[in-house]
C-alpha cells in the first residue's frame, strides 16, 4: 500500500488546528477547576486532588486508547474522542456534585489519552520516517500552543460562572471533531492509517516487552525528569516567598521559550538523528535542576526557568518520535499505548518526587535528585536508542543503509 504525499500544510486542517481548538478548550478550565469543587462544597485539599483526575484519566486510558484505535483506526478513535471530551466537559459544567464532577474530570483525561494516541499512530502511519521528527514535534509543539491560549481564552469569556469555561471546551472539543470529520486529507488517508493487524493490547505489550523494559523505561525517565519541571518552578518560588503572581510570570515565559524550538527540534532531529535532540534536552534540564536551589532571587528563578524551558522545547517531540520510529506496523496502535503509558506515568511520578523531598524537609534534596534523574535519562538514551531505532543518528543510518 503506498503511503500518500504529505505536508504540515496538508495536515494542518485535520490534525493540528483540531489539536490547537481541542487544548485550548483543556487550558481554558484548568484554573477554574479549584472554584467549581469549591462552589460543590470541596475544600481546597478535595480540589487539588480533583484536578489530579485529568492525568489520573489519561494514564488509566493510555492502554484502553491504543485497543481502541487499533480496532477502529485513528480518525475515527479522534472523533470519538471529540465526542467524549465534549460529553465529559457537559458533565463537569452541570454536575450537581463532587461526584459527577469528578467522573467528568476522570473522562476529559481520558478522552485526551484517546485524542493524543490517535494521532500520533495516524502521523506514524502518513509521514515518512526521514520527515517524521518535523511531523511530530511540530504536533507537540501546536499542543503547547493550545493549552498557553487556553488560560487567556477562559479569561475572556468567564465574568462571573466559572461553568461557562466549560461550556467553552464543549464547543471547543465540537469543533475539533468537525474538523477531523470533513478533514478530506485525513478521510483520503484513513486506510493507509489503519492498522494492518488486530492483535490485543496485552498481546502486543508481551511481544515488545524487551523493547519497552529497556528503552522504554529511558521513557519513563524522560516523563519524569519533564513532570518535575512543572511543579519545582512554582514550588521554589513558594520558597523564596515570590508573590505568586511573580511566579506565574516566570513560569509563562519559561513556557514561551519553550514553545519557539518545536520546530528546529524536529528539523535537527530528522537532519541528524533523535539522539542530537534527546541528549542535549536532557543534559539541560538536568543543570537547571541543579542550578535552581542556588537562586534566591526572582531573577535568578527567571534565568533557571528559561534553561529548563530551553531543554524541554529542544527535546520538544522526541518522545512521540521515538515510539513512532519502533513501533510495528502491526498493531501499530496498540503498542503506541504502552509507549505512552510509560511517559505518562513518568510525568505523574516527577512531581510526587519533589513532594515528597519538600515532605522530607529539603526542597533541594528532591530538585537535585531530578538533576540525577535527567543525567539518567540521557545515559540511557545514549545507550538503548542505536540498538531499537535506526534513526538514532547518522552512523545508524548509514549503517541500515538508509543514507
């Protein structure tokens, strides 16, 4: 079956604005969750555990998503996943009480699992291995762009109900849907993108487990060196006593930087090999957890947030372009849910590290051993990408034949 001729201009109407509409929708309700568990009669303790239901969602599905998508293709697992978040966004939106508030929270993290394996296995299948790095930093990076505008976009069109933040992110998730649907790229392409066996997920996992308990646990180091990096910018700036407004500032610029390097990353990565990013990303963030317990004031909180904003946007897209380069044609989806799993539950561990060396009474001590986590992580990379992907750098290459 020949794979069909793609650009990123071709894909944009029907992966990445679907992408961008569907995260600003999430970004939009993030900071207003706490308000509506409170509005429920929550404390803030039952919010913050609240807001933990999206990733607790999205880990949950990881599995159950890839299954999904590989019984019923990719185009059609993000449409259902439109459909879901839209449904589940209703819920939060008009749940009388912390109950089906929660199970709304529960089922947004999960639709996004859906919405995220879906295409990332449909850009797996469409794009040439030599462009595939471009495709997919550049879904990463959109993503990013989303979920920055969300916050502004609920600014906008809350006044006094928190809910109608929510009824945005229905609309939101509709739209995307409709775009994914009339997408006649993605229409043209669905058979070439759907999967050309049906193996079960467990199945799939048992036939890949070498590969996924060696370079995948690279992965899982990787989710959580890049968790932490959301939860120790805020939680220093508590402890230098920043006003926390001062501290969502550095941490928005941070975010900024970040967002500008998806692109060259992709580029570079397709030049010259995954390991040129994923390194490099890694050795950086790992001297700014090194260097942040030094900094006693804003600015040098600024200077550290922008280094892990500059080593996180570098490595922008490695992760999805590594499950994309050793995953099987076969049940190509299935083993994409493994992969994220992984990195997902790495992002859910990095800040349950910090918090329990805060718990343990040294901040520090819990920055410093993400400073080791991030050294881990790029030793194992160095290691475990040549011997799956030959796409690890130019020697790999050349010595599959490919250049």
């Amino acid at each position: 079956m020949t794979t069909p001729a793609w650009s990123l201009r071709a894909l944009m109407p029907g992966v990445y604005l679907p992408v961008i509409v569907v995260e600003i929708g999430i970004g939009a309700i993030l900071p207003f969750i706490p308000a509506e568990v409170v509005d429920r009669g929550g404390s803030l303790a039952t919010a913050g555990a609240m807001a933990a239901l999206i990733p607790v969602g999205r880990i949950l599905a990881d599995l159950p998503a890839g299954g999904l998508a590989n019984r019923i293709g990719d185009r059609r697992a993000m449409i259902l996943a439109c459909l879901l978040a839209a449904g589940a966004a209703a819920l939060v939106a008009s749940a009388p009480g912390l109950v089906l508030l929660a199970v709304g929270l529960f089922l947004l993290g999960a639709s996004d699992a859906v919405f995220g394996l879906a295409r990332q296995s449909y850009l797996t299948a469409v794009v040439p291995p030599m462009q595939r790095a471009r495709a997919l930093s550049t879904l990463g990076g959109v993503a990013r762009i989303g979920l920055f505008i969300g916050p502004f976009a609920g600014a906008l069109v809350v006044r006094e109900d928190p809910t109608v933040a929510f009824w945005l992110a229905v609309a939101t998730s509709l739209v995307a849907g409709g775009q994914v649907l009339l997408s006649r790229e993605l229409a043209g392409a669905a058979q070439v993108a759907q999967q050309e066996g049906h193996g079960t997920v467990v199945a799939t996992i048992r036939e890949h487990l070498h590969l996924l308990t060696r370079l995948g646990v690279a992965i899982l180091a990787v989710g959580l060196v890049r968790g932490a990096r959301m939860t120790a910018l805020p939680l220093w700036g508590e402890h230098l006593q920043l006003d926390p407004s001062t501290t969502a500032l550095i941490v928005g610029v941070a975010g900024g930087v970040d967002m500008l390097l998806f692109y060259p990353a992709g580029k570079l990565m397709d030049a010259r090999g995954r390991l040129w990013v994923a390194i490099p990303s890694m050795i950086t963030m790992g001297a700014a957890f090194v260097a942040l317990p030094f900094t006693s004031t804003a600015l040098g909180l600024t200077g550290v947030a922008l280094l892990l904003g500059i080593g996180n946007g570098m490595g922008s897209g490695v992760v999805m372009t590594l499950g994309a380069d050793v995953a099987p044609a076969a049940d190509r989806a299935a083993f994409l849910g493994a992969w994220r799993l992984l990195y997902d539950a790495g992002s859910a561990a990095g800040p349950l590290g910090l918090s329990a060396g805060a718990a343990l009474g040294s901040l520090a001590g819990g920055v410093w051993a993400m400073a080791g986590f991030s050294a881990a992580a790029a030793l194992a990379l160095w290691k475990m990408v040549p011997r799956f992907s030959v796409h690890a750098n130019r020697g790999t290459r050349r010595r599959a034949g490919i250049e």
